[in-house]
C-alpha cells in the first residue's frame, strides 16, 4: 500500500502515528486498580483502551493506516477480514475520511459486532468458518475491485498505530517494569514492544492468549508461523492465526515479546467478573487476560505493571451472566468460574 510497507516500524513512525491518529483515536485514561493493587501488592494500572470511539485500540492502527492511503487508494476504498474489532475500527476510520469500506468476517464473529460494523456504514460479507476464508474473499476483492487490504495486525502501519499506547503509558507512569499485552495476532504487542522498549530497554513486555487456539504462542515454540485450530473461547477478539506468511509480527515478538501466558477459559471468566465486580468495567474476553494472569496466580513483576484493556465488544447478555456468576456457553462447552 503504502511506502512504509516495506519498513519495520521504529519509535520515531510510532510517534508519527501518534501525530495521525490524534482526533480519530482517544487519547486513554491510564487508572490505577485498586484491588489488583492490593492482591499484586505493587502498582497494577489499567490502560483503558475501552473508552476508544469504536469500544477497542484497534482505532488506533486502522486510523493510521487509513491516514498514509494516497489519494487514489482512497478513491478505490479499503478492505480487511478481521474477528470484528478491527473491522469496526476500519469502517470508522473510513467512514471518517469518507471512504468506502468492505469487511468479511467468519460466521464465527458474533452478531452484536457484524450489526456494529454495519451501522458504521460498512458493507459486510460472512465467509466461511474461519480467517483464511474471509482472507481469500479480500484477496478477490482487491483485484476485481482495486481496494487495498489493510489487515488486522501484519503490517507496518497497524503496529505503528497500535504502539501509540505505549508513548502514553511512559508518558503517564515512566517507571513502569512491565506491560501486560492481550495477544492475537501480534500487532498490538508488536508496536507496544517497539516503543517501550526503544524508551526503556530493561521494561518487561509480557503478552497473554487463551489456551484454545494460541497461535503466536504455537509459532513461538516452533520457531516458525503455525496454522492452529480456531475454538469458540471467551477471548474470541483473541482467535485466528497469525497468517502462514507472517511477514511482520512474527519476528517482532520473537525479538521483543519477553514471555507469553496462556490461560484456560474458566480464568477468563474470572478476570472478566473480577473486573465487572470489583473495578466496575464491562469489558470482553480479550480484554480481560491480564487481570485474569494475575488472579491465576500467573504473574510476576517488581514494579508497576500496567495491563492493557483492549476492548468491551461483548454481548449484553454473556456479560450480564459473567458479572452474576453464572455460567456461560461457549461453543459446546458451559464455563464458569
Ligand atoms: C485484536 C484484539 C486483541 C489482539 O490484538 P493483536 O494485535 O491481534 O494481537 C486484543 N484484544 C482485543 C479486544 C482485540 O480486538
């Protein structure tokens, strides 16, 4: 797409970012938790990326990239596959700029997050059951329509975008000893791990995915992009592969990431009712992963840690059971915590 296509995103085009996303995406509050605080016995700080436009930091990189199309990518519009946050991010973003968005979206996505996207004014297509099938219909796209494919979280302007957190999270609490990342894909680790540690090299970045379906903790161990399969999990913001031909995120985290936890769906569930309970956030599954590492007893850090709220697109209704203890069905399991 752009020229920054082909090179890896630094501090100073994280910072860039910053300058290009400023008036789409929400500068976030950074809070202190109180009761993680407590139980950690050190600083546990919220980076509440729920209060973004679109309820998610996805904002942040598609507002990037959306910023370096040239005029006449514009003029064609643009397309992703994505698990919802970042189609909802794309067709704000465009929306924006007055452009024409098409998101495809597996029939696994829930409905809460397709309606989303189309009252943003997104044209959206369901493909298949999986990632690679919404992928394939983007491919087509971008030859029989000319889009451009602006992808969930391999690329250099997403990252970017994404990293713009970290410059706050230094900015507001410069003695942090580590950041806890909610982990997919890898573009939101992957541009947080850039500029945190190009301000402070010895910080600890330390990301999380959920046992069903870790892909990046997979490619890790292989030392190569591994297909996963993709399972129903609380954390569904979290499912898909890390794509075959990573060009981007793969070798970021292995350069970068310092650890990656997994976590069964019962901690998810209760870090999202810790959360619904104790701070009064609603947020997803997704979101949820750092203070549920830290209740399972899965994390350790001397200092304060600051953990990323990634986003609140949940249903209504799996919430509401969540926030009263009641148990939840995922795909053919019930999960309670
Ligand atoms: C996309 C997403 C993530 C993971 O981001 P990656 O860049 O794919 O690692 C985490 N939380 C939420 C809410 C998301 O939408």
């Amino acid at each position: 797409m752009s020229e920054s296509d082909h090179r890896m995103p630094d501090l100073a085009e994280i910072q860039r970012a910053a300058q290009a996303v400023a008036g789409t995406a929400e500068r976030t509050p950074y809070v202190i938790s109180p009761s993680l605080t407590a139980l950690a016995g050190r600083e546990i700080g919220l980076k509440l990326e729920i209060r973004q436009p679109v309820g998610a930091f996805k904002i942040r990189g598609a507002a990037n990239a959306v910023s370096r199309l040239s005029p006449e990518q514009a003029s064609r519009g643009v397309g992703c596959c994505s698990t919802g946050n970042h189609g909802r991010a794309l067709a704000y973003a465009a929306a924006k700029r007055g452009i024409r968005a098409i998101v495809c979206l597996s029939s696994l996505v829930p409905q809460n997050k397709v309606r989303a996207i189309e009252e943003l004014g997104a044209e959206v297509r369901r493909i298949g059951k999986s990632q690679d099938d919404a992928q394939a219909e983007i491919d087509r796209l971008v030859i029989s329509d000319g889009i451009t494919d602006i992808p969930p979280f391999d690329h250099p302007d997403i990252i970017a975008g994404q990293g713009t957190i970290a410059l706050e999270l230094l900015e507001d609490r410069p003695d942090l000893d580590a950041i806890v990342v909610p982990l997919s894909g890898g573009g939101l680790i992957s541009g947080i791990a850039i500029a945190a540690k190009a301000m402070k090299p010895a910080i600890k970045i330390i990301g999380v995915s959920m046992e069903r379906g870790a892909a990046m903790q997979a490619s890790l161990a292989a030392g190569r992009p591994m297909e996963v399969t993709e399972l129903p999990t609380l954390a569904d913001s979290l499912g898909g592969g890390i794509g075959l031909h990573n060009r981007w995120t793969f070798d970021i985290c292995r350069r970068l990431v310092d650890e990656v936890i997994l976590l069964n769906e019962a901690e998810i569930y209760r870090g999202m009712r810790h959360l619904a309970t104790e701070e009064g956030l609603m947020v997803e599954g997704a979101a949820a992963v750092g203070p549920a590492a830290l209740l399972a007893g899965k994390l350790k850090a001397p200092g304060p840690m600051a953990m990323i709220i990634s986003g609140q697109n949940i249903d209504q209704q799996q919430f509401e059971l969540i926030a009263a203890g009641k148990p939840v069905q995922i795909g053919d399991m019930m999960v309670e915590g």
